[in-house]
C-alpha cells in the first residue's frame, strides 16, 4: 500500500547548526503534509504544514520544502537548540485521515 | 484551551484480559482518531469519527477492536481479547474537521498499553 516514510531514522546536529530531516511519500492525492514531533512520553505535536498546491513555507525558525515531482518533503531547522531533540515523522493528509511516517529520531548537542 | 484528555496513562494486563481507554477530545472538535504507535514507528490509525459516525475503520482488527463516540464527544477504544502485540501507545487526537480539510490534529499524551 501507499505510505509515508523518512529516508534516516536517526540525524545528529551540533546546537546552533541547521537541521534537515527528509521525507518520501507516494500517494500523489495528498491534500497536505505536515510535520509532527513528538517528545518521549508525549504524543505527536503540530509544527507545520503545507498544502499540495504549494511548495515552500516558513514558521519561526522551520521551513517544510514540497517537492512534487520526485514527492519529497523536507523540514528545515535553523539554529537547532537542544530543545529540539525528539523524533519527527512527516504526515500526510488526504480525505479521509493523516498517516505517518517511521519517524527519524533528532538528537542536538550542546 | 484545555488539551486532548486520554486516561488511563498506563495499563498492564494479561494476554486474552479485556482493557477499555478513553478520550476526551477538544471541546467543539468534530473529528476524532485513535491511533496505535508501537515502539519505534509512526503512529497508525485505527478509528476516525466525524462527529459520533465512522470515516474510516479499515485498519481496525474488529475481531478484537471496537470503538465508539457516543453523543459525539467522549470516545472509548476497548481490545477484547488483547494479545501480545497489541502492547502499544495508544493515542487520541482531534480536529475542528476532517483531514482533508487542511486542519490541525491535536494528540493527547495517550495510553500505555503493555500485554504480558
């Protein structure tokens, strides 16, 4: 079946470096994309999300990339901060519910 | 604005024990999933429910799994007989609508589920 999945499970960063985590997905009917991260013992929150008809979006200090024609999704993290350690999965939405992604697991040193 | 509510946070029971959860989505949310998460993937959705009606159960194993949202506000997710591998996280979220619609999905923190 069709599903979303990242290409590292895991991405190690120095803080203050930019953080890039990648994601491939193959349902081409996706409305959206969203990235979640999800700390230990807690479920998945919201950072950002994009609409299919576009293809760059920007937050406070993440910016989620689409690319549809090779269906790559990325999220970008500027100034990664030891806060931000946690596993991130990509997500995508179509009619009927979202589905994840395997996760790639972010760890920031200090 | 309170969160997802989920309780309980933890469970253990024997294998072939029955075990309810249940979820207390944002208040005006009309649309409610369950996902399971075991250790290591993505979370994978079991239920979705908009308003007290199903969307999409496909992925839910009924011989065991059952879930309902009466009223629809409250949901409870119960796994009768659990198996091993059903030792997972449970989680619930909402939405003001429906994924398609480009809304945000809020997470409870879940339930712990471990079958020994």
């Amino acid at each position: 079946g069709e599903s979303v999945g990242l290409h590292l499970p895991t991405l190690s960063v120095q803080e203050g470096d930019n953080s890039i985590i990648n994601c491939a997905y193959s349902n081409s009917a996706s409305d959206y994309f969203i990235w979640y991260k999800q700390e230990s013992g807690k479920g998945p929150q919201f950072i950002i999300d994009i609409r299919s008809n576009m293809d760059k979006r920007q937050g406070q200090r993440v910016t989620v990339l689409l690319n549809k024609t090779v269906k790559h999704l990325s999220l970008q993290i500027a100034a990664t901060q030891p806060g931000d350690s946690a596993v991130y999965f990509c997500a995508e939405g179509s009619r009927t519910a979202l589905i994840f992604g395997k996760g790639t697991t972010l760890s920031v040193s200090s | 604005e309170a969160g997802v509510a989920q309780s309980p946070r933890y469970k253990i029971i024997e294998k072939r024990q029955s075990v309810a959860f249940w979820c207390n989505p944002i208040s005006g949310h009309a649309t409610l999933y369950w996902y399971q998460q075991i250790l290591g993937q993505g979370p994978k959705l079991l239920i979705q429910f908009q308003n007290n009606g199903v969307v999409d159960d496909s992925q839910l194993p009924k011989d065991r799994f059952s879930a309902e949202r009466l009223k629809g506000v409250d949901s409870t997710l119960k796994i009768q007989p659990a198996k091993l591998e059903d030792s997972a996280v449970y989680l619930c979220a909402s939405s003001l609508s429906w994924a398609g619609s480009n809304t945000e999905a809020f997470f409870g923190q879940g339930t712990r589920l471990t079958v020994v």
